[in-house]
C-alpha cells in the first residue's frame, strides 16, 4: 500500500471508530431517544460489516504491531453480531443487561487501533485503560456469585478483551502497573485469554436476555 492510500485509509478508520463510539456511548448511558430496537440492530450490522472490511486491510495481517488487529476485528465482528441478536421486536426498552453489553462494546471498539500506523494514538490509549479498569472489575468478583445475565456478560467480556503474541503495546502490556506509562490506580494486569475459536463459543448465548 503506497503512502498516500496509507494515509488516507488510516484517517477514514478513525473518522469511523469515532462516529461508532459516539453512538455506542449515547446507547450505553441509555440515550435511546427514538430510536427502535430495530435501528439498533441496523446499526450494530453495520458495525459487524465495518470490522470485517477492517480486518481486510492491507499490512494488518500479521506484520509488525498490527499483528493482532485482524484477529481484534474478527473477534470484535462476531460479538457485534452477537449483541445484535439478543434485540428483539416487541421490546420497548432496553434493559440494564443490554445498557451494558453496549459499554463493554464501546471499550473494546475503542481500543482497537492501527497505532504503529499512524504513531502513538492517545484515544485508543485512553479507551485501554479503561477496559483494563473494567478486566479488574470482572476480575474482583467471584464467578460462582454471578446471575445468568452476568453470566453472560462475564462471556462476552473474556471473548473480547484479549492479548496475543504481538509487539503492539497493548499486547506487551504497556498499560500496566510498574512500566511508568500510566497511574498506577488506573491499570491492572489482564489475563492472556487466547483467541482460539473455542472463545468464541458460549453456551445458552441464543438465548435472549433485554
């Protein structure tokens, strides 16, 4: 890929990254406003669809930091379309359980990113830390103690938060406590959860919990 289409494919991902988490976030804290379990579903599709284009892009495959950038898009891809599925017609709110499947969606989206691209990329930066504060809160509490709903929830979360064996800096656990990058009290160290298939299944998740 020559420069000038580098460029150009780096700025549109992060055009695009941005205008996915502002509507990811405005559905998380339950800005709902007018829109329809049926726009939401429309609207996580396109999201699904835009994270397989991503994995697509040229020199994202295995070379260099993006090592794990194909693997975060497909990873990503399924969960999206997963999240998808459990909205249903019929419903005329959507519950707590659904309110935070779209805050654990927004976190890893916002992660995601082509940083060895395009040079140290803050945003994404920020976005990790804070999915690490929520790896910590998963982490503090008992399994045995969960609910069904956080049951699943608990699934998703392990299905999307993971590291590999990649030089980008969230792979080589940058963000977290010791290497003087960020404050100690905003970071944890996470698990190295492999993205094999077997991640990706989750039993009872055709179930639908709203």
């Amino acid at each position: 890929m020559d420069a000038k289409l580098r460029t150009s494919v780096i700025n549109d991902f992060q055009f695009i990254r941005g205008d996915f988490l502002f509507h990811l976030q405005r559905y998380g804290e339950g800005q709902i406003e007018d829109r329809t379990l049926s726009d939401i579903q429309i609207e996580l599709r396109r999201l699904r669809n835009t994270l397989s284009m991503w994995s697509l892009i040229p020199g994202s495959q295995g070379t260099g930091s993006l090592t794990c950038f194909e693997t975060r898009c497909k990873c990503l891809a399924d969960a999206t379309e997963q999240i998808a599925d459990t909205f249903t017609d019929g419903h005329h709110n959507v519950t707590e359980f659904g309110l935070k499947m779209f805050e654990m969606l927004t976190l890893q989206l916002g992660r995601l990113t082509l940083e060895d691209s395009i040079g140290i990329d803050e945003e994404a930066g920020e976005w990790a830390i804070k999915a690490e504060m929520e790896q910590r809160k998963w982490e503090s509490r008992n399994p045995a103690d969960d609910t069904r709903n956080e049951t699943m929830l608990r699934n998703l979360w392990a299905r999307m938060h993971f590291k590999m064996i990649c030089p980008c800096r969230q792979c080589l656990d940058f963000f977290i406590p010791g290497n003087g990058q960020v404050p100690l009290k905003a970071i944890i160290v996470t698990p190295r959860i492999s993205p094999s298939p077997e991640v990706f299944l989750v039993d009872g998740w055709e179930e639908k919990y709203i």
